[in-house]
C-alpha cells in the first residue's frame, strides 16, 4: 500500500525508489507471503466470538482513574492545554506506569472491541468509546490509530463473508478517520490556531496537481505519513556510509526501547538517526537505522528475526484462549506499523502483545470469561 500511495507523486521532496530496494521489498514480499501460507495451512488464523466479561466496565473505570493520576501529574489535560504558556504533551505522564497504562488500556480496548464484534450492544460501543478517549485527550494520535488498526482487524476477521456494503462502510469510516487524522494534525502543527493546512502543503512541497484537485486538502497528511517513511529510507540508502556498528545495531534495533536506552550506556551503544528528505518528517519504515548501522545485512537480519517470531507468537498464543483474537489483531498492527517505524523495539506496542500471552496462561478469576461452546 506504501508503495502505491508513494507512486502517487504528491510532493516534490521524494527521491526516484532505486533497484536494489525495490528488489529487497519484492523478495521479502514474497518470502512473507509463503509465511502467510504456512499460517494459514497450520489453521493459525482464526475468529472466535467471546461474551461479554461484566468486569469490563469495573476494568474501564480503573484505566481512567490512572489518567486522572497523570493529569494532576501534568498539571492539566494535553487538549485543553494547546497553545498555552504550560503546555507539556512530549513528556506527559509518569515515567514507566504511563508506558504500563498505555499499553494495557490499548490491549483492553482490542479485547473490549473483540466482545463488542461477538455480541453488540450500543452501550458496549459506548464503553469501548469511552477507553479511546483518553488517546484524544493526551493527543496521541500514534496511540489512537493503533488501537483503530487493530480493533479494524478483529472486524475484518470476524465477517463471515465480505459484502459490498461491508466494504464501502469500511472504506468511508478510514476515509473520515484520515480526514480527521489531518485536522487534528494542523492543530498540532499551529498549536490550536487553525484547522487549515497551508502550513503543511507548504512543507510538505505539495506539487501543483494535488492542489488543484479535489482532494481535500488534509489528506495529505495521511499521504506524507502513508509514504515518507520510504521515502526516508531511500534517502538514507543513498546517502548514508553505514557505521558498521553492531553492538548499537543489536541493541537499538533488536531490543524493546525501555530495555536498550538503560543497556547502551553499559555496552558503550550509540543511537543513530537515519538521513531525511526533510527534519520534521521522522519516520523511516522497520528498516533505515538499522541500514545506518550495518546496512543492507541488517535489514536482512531484522526482516527475518521479525517474520520468526511473529510465527512463533501465532504458535505460543493459545487458540482457545479468548485473547487469540486480539492477539492476532495486535500483531497485525505491529506489521502495518513498521510501515513507519521499528515496532519490534516500541514497547509502546510491543508490550500490547505479552498481556494476551499472560493472561492466556495465567487465569486471573477477575477476568476470566467463558467462550461459548462451539455447536459443532
């Protein structure tokens, strides 16, 4: 998908995507697709519908208390405070319990989306509401748009077949999210001035053509978020030396973030930055630093410990278990999300994946539920 919305050619920043990386993509595209294969023919993919767990609300309450917490911590609300004198959304939250509170209350929105696909009812969609409400609140789009990632996964694998209404329903939901997505983000970029988005056309070099359509004009944040991380890597592969720096390669790229920003100092590791076609434009896809750091050997090397362990997770994840399925749908996330980023080292979505391995294998009775019998 990438690819194809970079070919679309809407700003003249973009390098020409060179031989070799569309080689490298073609090959493991393809080696991802006989994994797909393998899933499939193991019966690893698969939807079951759960009921609804009565603690959930109890469970919502509790997430919301720890962000009542961190707002009297910050001295205030993240979107209440756009564009005042006090405004702290980079260092919001308290150090290690907002990493925890973040990526237990996105999982639970999964799972809470999971029992709201098994059986509706408008007040659970209230209730899976009111747990994204504080990704707005703290104006963490990255955090919001994983859990709307994820939650469309569980909704794609619980269709029993795929209808024309299924389909344009989907299509204009993401479409008004995008479109949403660009106005939150000139918020942002003018610190609550304005919704208009002359400043991002203007940085973004927007070419002609796509001002003069009919598009509207914050779509093109989704175009430059969509498409710049490739862009960044082309631009680091033709212009970055790499460092031949192994034990930073190792540390950065293959180990959660909270655990190699305490081990670099130890192991003398030097974080990098890739080469970008702009500095406001940060994102470079699963593979640029690691580029910077080895070069093409390690993009090789985090593809394949990527693609490994994303099976092994699939065959460790109990398929009876009634967090398979959000499971499942978190890791698809972290898949589309490396489109952007290095997802295997950001515990903010890595550790989304461990709690339905624990809760899997050790059974709380708080949140234990019953999956209902199968008629077959």
């Amino acid at each position: 998908m990438a690819l194809l919305i970079y070919s679309f050619g809407w700003s003249t920043l973009y390098p020409d995507l060179s031989a070799p990386l569309l080689a490298f993509f073609v090959v493991t595209f393809a080696v991802s697709l006989l994994m797909g294969i393998a899933v499939l023919v193991l019966g690893r993919i698969e939807y079951k519908p759960i009921t609804w767990n009565d603690k959930s609300p109890f469970y919502i309450f509790l997430i919301w208390v720890g962000y009542t917490i961190e707002f009297f911590y910050n001295h205030g609300i993240p979107i209440f405070m756009l564009g005042s004198s006090s405004e702290n959304r980079i260092e919001f939250g308290i150090p290690t319990f907002h990493v925890i509170l973040v990526t237990i209350g996105s999982f639970f929105s999964v799972y809470l989306f999971h029992q709201l696909c098994s059986d509706f009812r408008k007040s659970r969609l209230l209730y899976f509401l009111l747990s994204i409400l504080p990704a707005i609140l703290v104006i963490n789009r990255g955090m919001l748009f994983m859990i709307l990632s994820s939650s469309l996964f569980v909704f794609l694998l619980s269709l029993r077949g795929i209808r024309v209404r299924t389909i344009v329903g989907t299509v204009l939901t993401v479409l008004v999210a995008f479109y949403f997505f660009g106005l939150v983000g000139n918020l942002r970029q003018t610190h609550g001035k304005t919704t208009t988005s002359e400043y991002i056309l203007s940085n973004g070099q927007a070419t002609p053509g796509f001002k003069d359509s009919i598009i509207p004009p914050a779509y093109f944040w989704t175009y430059l978020y969509a498409s710049s991380p490739l862009a960044n890597l082309q631009f680091t592969v033709d212009n970055a030396e790499p460092l031949e720096d192994w034990v930073s390669f190792f540390n950065f790229e293959l180990i959660p973030d909270f655990i190699s920003k305490r081990t670099a100092p130890l192991l003398d590791a030097k974080k990098t930055d890739v080469v970008r076609i702009a500095p406001w434009l940060t994102v470079s896809t699963l593979y640029a630093r690691s580029y910077v750091f080895v070069g093409w050997m390690g993009m090789v090397i985090l593809f394949i410990v990527f693609t490994v362990s994303s099976f092994f997770y699939l065959l460790l994840l109990p398929k009876r278990s009634e967090y398979y399925v959000t499971g499942l749908a978190i890791l698809c996330t972290v898949a589309l999300f490396n489109t952007f980023d290095n997802m295997y080292s950001f515990t903010g979505l890595q550790f989304q994946l461990i709690y339905p391995l624990i809760f899997s294998y050790i059974k709380f009775p708080i949140i234990t539920i019953r999956i209902p019998a199968s008629n077959g």
